[in-house]
C-alpha cells in the first residue's frame, strides 16, 4: 500500500490522523542458517518489502493495536503492557517490545493508537515478525527518547520473540532488519554483534526467493529443540574441552577432534551442521568479496544438504524447490533460507535463466506438492527508518 492508502486506513480505524510513520524490512538469508544462536556467522540482507507503522497520541490511558490484516483493534491499559496474550496473538509481537522499555524504567504517560501492515508474506521465513518487532522498537525509541542505537533495537526486537512469542531465536533476523544497508548484505558474528557491510555485487545474476506456501512455525517446537540439541552437544563436549561455550568455537579440524565426546546421535547430527555452516559461511563472504559466485553457490548447495541431513529442517517442499533448482543451468547455487520447517528458498539465477528457472521449478514443485510456488526478484533494500511525509 502507498503511504497515502494507509494514512487513510489510520483515520478510518482511529477518527484521528497518524502522526508518525516507520519502515523496518523483511530479510533473506544467504548462507549461514542455525548459526546465530551457536555462536557463528551468518550472511543476511534486508529486503525492500517490509512493515509499516503508524501510531499517533490517543486521549485514553491505553494502547489501540490494529493490523489492516485482522478486523478487530485491541486495546490494552498501560497497566497491562508486562504480559503476553493468549493465543500466540499477533499483538504479541510489538507488545513485547513495548515491554522490554517499560522493563528498562521507561514509562508511558499516554496511551497511542498503532497501525501495521505489512508486505512480508507470512510464514515465509522472511522475518515477518523480526520486521514487526524492529519497527516497534525503533517508534518507541522516538516515543521515549532513550537514544538507543540500531543494535540495541534489534537486541529488544530478540527479546521480544523469546519472552512474548517463545522463540529461543538468535539476532539474525532483528539484526538485518535494523542494521540492513541498500544493496549490502551483513557479514555478522553473532558471538560479539560486530558486522560488515558487504556490497553484493551480481552481474547479470539475480537473488531469487521462491516461496513453498508451507508455513513455518516456529513456535511448534521443532525449533526450540535445535536449540537445545546444540546446547546439549556444547555440554559433552565439555567434558574434554571444559572452557567451551558455542559450537561456532570449534574449526571443523577441533571438532573432528572431538566429536567422539557426543555421545547423543541427535545432537551430534546438529553440531555438525553448525561446525560445518559457520566455515561455509566464511568462506562465502570471501568468495563473494573475490568475485568467485561459482563458489559461493558451491556453498550454498552444501548448506542446503547439510540443513536436510544434519539439521534436518527442510523436508519435501523446500527440498524440492532446492532439488529442481539445481537441475536448471542457470542457476548458480540454491537452499533453504530461515528456520526451515517451510518457507522460502533463495537462489542465484542468472539473467536469462529466470524465467526457465520460474516455469520448469514451479511445475516441478506443483506437480509433487500439489501447492503453486511464487517466486519473487528479491532488491536488497535498508533497514529500520522513520518516513518522511
């Protein structure tokens, strides 16, 4: 929607105008996935669809929530901003970021009317809720003047989903989305949140997303498992390397090493995956900064293969979307992008293979799923920031 069309929205929901707008992205990761809570790298990009926000001062002592995708307003007393709705509610996602202030002793003297729409599609394993919570996060950091850096927003934006959504999520996702640069993809170590901006350079080569339609989620569980199967490879290995605290510590030579003290299969299966996709990782970025995008897409095979065998968080769409890919030339590299368990794939295509690519990779995925992929050229656009009028 244009800003004018959701402006108009604000007012037929609120009887009142917007006073503030702000823009925070979806994202795409390139390489790097499971990573971030081990401690690693990971190799995101924000893109330029996202979520939009609109809020202005209301006269209750309340806060009015609407999303133009759900008919209902919700509306919550400033006294009751610390606790979760039931439900998995959508609310959840900026409420919990309005929590981490108050928790910071910031407090609320009014109440504000919230608007938000976004673009990103949902269960995609674009970020849709990362985007949510680092716009919140960055209107309430106007609201209550705390001067927090982009870093900190996506640092609240994390908090949020573990306490608000029960999502044990690493930062990746808020990271892009506050720290996203146009045209620049986020080389970050997840260990000390430092970070470079990489020029993504693809001549003649496009980033191409194709969306299963087979919605993750994250908070059935099966993510909050791999969490703990990593930390559980993380406690046996201490029993010969006691000063161990990632899995991302450890080059794939320690961890050959070593891997005999996982004793559990399971999380064996996870920590060779996360050892092997944080070299994957560093060795993308330096094929990308050296040009070499036949290596890079090398990489991203391999990653993919490892999410389906080590990780085990593709399954049968996101398989055969990677699978189909590979088969067209044309196509450089492809994988399953985000927590798994559905969503997206992302892949390096060249110019003219794009539409071969769309026809044969879409009927492949129909003929087998029964389900229509959609495919979408993916522009690498900024992160979080206020719109001018």
């Amino acid at each position: 929607m244009e800003l004018n069309e959701l402006k108009k929205a604000f007012l037929e929901a609120y009887n009142h105008e917007a006073e503030k707008v702000y823009f925070s992205p979806g994202r795409v990761n390139l390489i790097g996935e499971h990573t971030d809570y081990n401690g690693g790298h990971v190799f995101p990009c924000a893109l330029s669809f996202g979520t939009n926000l609109l809020l202005a001062a209301n006269n209750q002592k309340a806060l009015r929530f609407k999303s133009l995708n759900m008919p209902e307003i919700i509306c919550l007393p400033l006294d009751q901003l610390l606790t979760p709705l039931p439900d998995n509610s959508w609310v959840n996602y900026p409420l919990g970021c309005i929590a981490q202030y108050i928790k910071r002793g910031f407090k609320l003297e009014q109440g504000y009317d919230i608007l938000i729409w976004g673009n990103v599609p949902a269960g995609a394993g674009l970020s849709s809720s990362a985007a949510i919570e680092v716009v919140t996060a960055c209107a309430f950091n106007d609201i209550f003047n705390a001067g927090y850096d982009r870093t900190e927003l996506a640092k609240i934006g994390q908090l949020s989903e573990h306490e608000f959504a029960g999502v044990n999520c690493g930062i990746m996702d808020q990271f892009a989305s506050a720290q996203g640069k146009k045209d620049h993809a986020i080389y970050l170590d997840c260990a000390t949140l430092d970070f470079e901006l990489v020029p993504v350079k693809l001549d003649g080569v496009k980033v191409v997303i194709s969306n299963t339609h087979s919605p993750h989620k994250l908070d059935s569980g099966a993510y909050n498992a791999r969490v703990a199967e990593c930390k559980l490879a993380v406690e046996q290995l201490r029993t010969v390397r006691p000063n161990l605290q990632a899995l991302a510590e450890l080059s794939e030579v320690e961890f050959e090493d070593i891997k005999s003290a996982i004793t559990d299969k399971v999380a064996l299966m996870r920590a060779t995956h996360v050892v092997g996709e944080c070299q994957r990782t560093i060795d993308a970025v330096a094929a990308l900064k050296a040009g070499d995008l036949t290596k890079f897409g090398q990489l991203m095979n391999a990653s993919h293969v490892s999410l389906r065998d080590n990780y085990e968080v593709t399954g049968l769409h996101l398989d055969t979307l990677a699978e189909e890919a590979w088969k067209i030339d044309g196509v450089i590299g492809s994988r399953m992008t985000g927590g798994g368990f559905g969503g997206c794939t992302v892949s390096l295509v060249r110019d003219e293979a794009i539409p071969t690519f769309i026809e044969k990779v879409g009927a492949a995925y129909f003929e087998k799923t029964g389900i229509k992929a959609d495919f979408y050229i993916a522009e690498i656009g900024d992160g979080v920031h206020a719109l001018a009028d």
